[in-house]
C-alpha cells in the first residue's frame, strides 16, 4: 500500500498528534488490563493496582519512545508501541499466589536477560525466517488477536448477559463503516485519522446513549509519580523458570510483529533492527520490574494502524509514548480513555486486525506455491489455530509446555520454521512456479495491450466526434 508518511517523515505538529492519539487509543485498553488481571487474581488493594497501571502506562511511553526513536544500541527505530504482554498473564498469578507480589517483580527482573542476551542472536535468528515463515506468521498474527475485535465488538466477553446485544453490535457497525469509509474515500489528515475519527464518532454516540460510566475519571488521582520497586522484590528459582520460559514465547511474537512492521512500512528488517528491537523489549522489561508492572512487549493492534492508515512516521509514533507518559502522571487522563465502550473499539479493532491478516497474504503471495510451501503454511497455521481456538488440547502437558505453546503464534511459528528446515526445496517445483508466473504475467501484459489499444480506439472516435 502506498504510505501517506515514510518512516522518517514528520507530519506538521497538530497532525501528528491526531495521527498519536489513535495509537494510544488502541492500546490503552490493553497496556491496563494486563495489571487489572494480575492485581485482581492476585487480591491486590485498588491503592496498590493503581500503581500497576500507573506504572504499566509511563513505562509504556518511556520505551514506545525508545523504540522508535532509538537510545545508542536499543530500539528498532520503527513505529513500534510498547505494552504490557498477555503472554506473561497466568505465571504472573501463579507466581503472586504462590510467593507474593514482590516475586513477580523478582522473577521478571532477572527473566528479562533472556531477551536482553537473546537479543545478540537476532542476526542468525532472522535467517530463519524466509517468506513462507514470515508469511505464515504475519498470518497468524492476524487471525489470533481477531477474536479479541469480535468480543470487543460483541460488547465483552463470552457468557455475559450483553454479549452481542444488537446494541452492541449496531455502535461497533458504526465505528466500522465510519473507518472503512474515511480510509477508502477521504484525502489526507482525514484518511490518515480514519480510526480515530470512527472511534470518536462512537464514543459521542456512546455518551448520547448514556452507556459511557465516568465513574473511573472521578475515582483516579490527579498526579501520581512510579516509585523504585514499590512492592519489594524478592526471588524464587519456579518464578524465573516460567517467567524465562514466557520470556522466549515473547522472543517469537515480537520477530513476528516487526516482521509484520517491516512489511507494512516497506522496510527491510535486518537482523541488526530486529537486534536492536529485542533488546528494547527486554530492558523495557526490566524496567518496568524494577518500577512495579509486568513485563512488556510489542503490540500488534498498532501495526494493523500503520497498514491501514498508510502513516509509518516512527516520529508519530514516539508522540504517542510521550502522550502515555502524560497519561502515567495524570490518571485521570487514562481513566478517561478506558471508558470508551468496547464496541468502539471491536469497530476500529476488526479492521486494524483483519488489516494484519492481509499483510500476511501479502507476504505469501511472493512466494512460489508449489506443494512444500503450501505445506508448511497450512501445517502452520492448522496448529497455530487450533491451540488458539481450543487451548484445551494442551490440558495434560506439563506447565512449561502450556506456557510455550498456549500462543497460536508461537506454536504456528515453531511449526513453520520447523518444517521449512526439514522439508527439502523441489529445484522442479519452483522452476515450474517460475514458469506459471511467467506466463500469468505474460497474460496480463496483453490483456493490459488490449484494454490500452481500446482506450486509444475510443480517444480516437471521440475526437473524430468533436471535429465533426
């Protein structure tokens, strides 16, 4: 797709602060559910998850800024937004309930150098991601954060008592039209705001509708400062064994969003950036321990922003963590966002991700598909849907096996670059591929003569016309 603004544009000032705040828009929601969850499960005080969340959104800024801007060998310097990762969820419970607050700080702490060394790797790492692998997991990517859009556009969850109400629906219907319609036909600032135009579009209607509770605004402080390890910090071998192993799976799905970043920002990713963004992943980890919030990541809803919008600026994208930041020392700022119903956001969101699926297609429809690439896209995707779609497949594997492999992506992708080791390439297959493309392309250049000599028939014809 062509980009409205290059990777190293900077849009006018009042321009790129619109083109921020649909960025942060489409991760607030997220970057505070990961301490909401933990805190809940774990029985924190709301005095005390405040300070999860506080600190999950200055730290989200502080290395959002980092990655894109770049702080001597960390960042990737692409428009990437940090967050707090669902992939560290359910071993930061276990680990709260079995050994306290203060162990989830510890573990993730000392968890955080797998990536900080792994990051070293990156180079060789790359290597093994061809089209077909990076394809696939572009792919899968896409089609496992889509039913989060669903839920969020059904109204919740599964089993609530409003779920997929038809009000629910009709307020996400709006958002959707509204963003596909802005992105299809509006120019410029319009076309480039297209989501968060339609989520403000629904959100005013939300508010006429009376279903936005302010409740949240008036509850949170006005200023807050994140203090050094405010829960303590404490150590236990189980708690830096799970949190190493959530760190690996994180490994895998950050190659994949920068690959998919990559892609949608035409840009090519060495192993070098992808280097240099791994290692952003793990210091933003380690400081957010040693600040009190969980572990960080890349978030993948943002690079479906960039596909959709045609806005690769990092530099916008480095406004939107210094928005957060202000939002970490003014909650009321980021209570005010997370009262944006979800259907708002399942409207935005079914496009940012579906835009994510698309990117994957693109990459695949570079390859040859000649029966061991369609092999290893199929057997990719078939295993990483199915952990995703019924997790209950991995019941009876131990902990350390759920963890790894309960991410769709990181089971697809394991699959994927397996498989593309194993199987040997057909020098036949590919020739033959060669070939069709060929004579497809052939085809096309004279369909393409056809249509042309026509067009030049009827120029002709009518200025024959107007003469006479």
């Amino acid at each position: 797709m062509k980009l409205l603004y290059q990777v190293e544009d900077k849009p006018p000032m009042g321009v790129s602060i619109i083109l921020a705040l649909q960025h942060m828009l489409a991760a607030m929601g997220a970057i505070v559910a990961v301490p909401l969850v933990v805190g809940s499960a774990i029985g924190l005080p709301v005095n005390e998850m405040v300070i999860l969340v506080n600190a999950a959104l200055m730290v989200s800024g502080v290395v959002t800024m980092i990655q894109c801007k770049g702080l001597g060998p960390v960042g990737i310097r692409l428009p990437v937004v940090m967050g707090t990762s669902f992939t560290f969820v359910a071993i930061s419970i276990s680990i709260g309930l079995e050994s306290g607050v203060s162990a989830i700080f510890g573990s993730a702490l000392i968890g955080s150098l797998v990536m900080i060394i792994g990051s070293r790797f990156m180079p060789q790492i790359r290597k093994l991601f061809p089209p077909v692998v990076s394809g696939t997991v572009v792919l899968l990517i896409g089609l496992t954060i889509l039913p989060v859009a669903v839920d969020w556009f059904a109204g919740g969850f599964v089993g609530e008592e409003t779920y997929g109400h038809h009000s629910n629906l009709a307020l996400g219907f709006l958002v959707l039209v509204v963003v596909i319609a802005l992105s299809q036909w509006g120019k410029g600032i319009v076309s480039a705001a297209a989501i968060v135009i339609g989520m403000f579009v629904g959100y005013l209607v939300s508010i006429m509708l009376g279903i936005v509770d302010f409740t949240p605004v008036f509850a949170a402080e006005n200023f807050a400062l994140p203090t050094l390890l405010p829960f303590g910090i404490s150590f236990t071998i189980s708690g830096i064994i799970g949190m190493s192993i959530a760190y690996l799976v994180t490994i895998m799905e950050s190659t994949g969003d920068f690959l998919a970043l990559s892609d949608a920002t035409h840009t090519k990713l060495t192993g070098k950036k992808l280097s240099r963004g791994i290692l952003c992943d793990g210091v933003g980890s380690a400081l957010a321990s040693a600040v009190g919030t969980t572990p960080f990541s890349s978030f993948s809803q943002n690079v479906g922003i960039v596909s959709i919008t045609g806005v690769a600026s990092r530099h916008v994208v480095a406004l939107t963590g210094l928005i957060m930041v202000f939002a970490g020392l003014f909650p009321k700022v980021g209570a005010l966002v997370v009262t944006i119903p979800s259907p708002v956001l399942g409207g935005a969101g079914l496009v940012m991700f579906a835009m994510i699926i698309s990117s994957g297609i693109g990459i695949l429809a570079r390859i040859n598909f000649t029966k061991r690439n369609m092999l290893i896209i199929a057997v990719g995707v078939a295993v990483g849907m199915s952990v995703t779609m019924r997790p209950e497949i991995l019941a009876y594997f131990p902990d350390y096996i759920r963890v790894i492999f309960s991410s769709g992506i990181t089971a697809g992708s394991l699959v994927a670059l397996l498989l593309n080791l194993v199987l040997r390439v057909s020098r036949s297959d590919e020739a033959q591929c060669a070939e069709e493309k060929r004579e497809s392309l052939r085809e096309q250049i004279k369909e393409c003569e056809s249509c042309n000599t026509a067009l030049a028939d009827q120029e002709a014809a009518r200025v024959k016309v107007t003469r006479v």
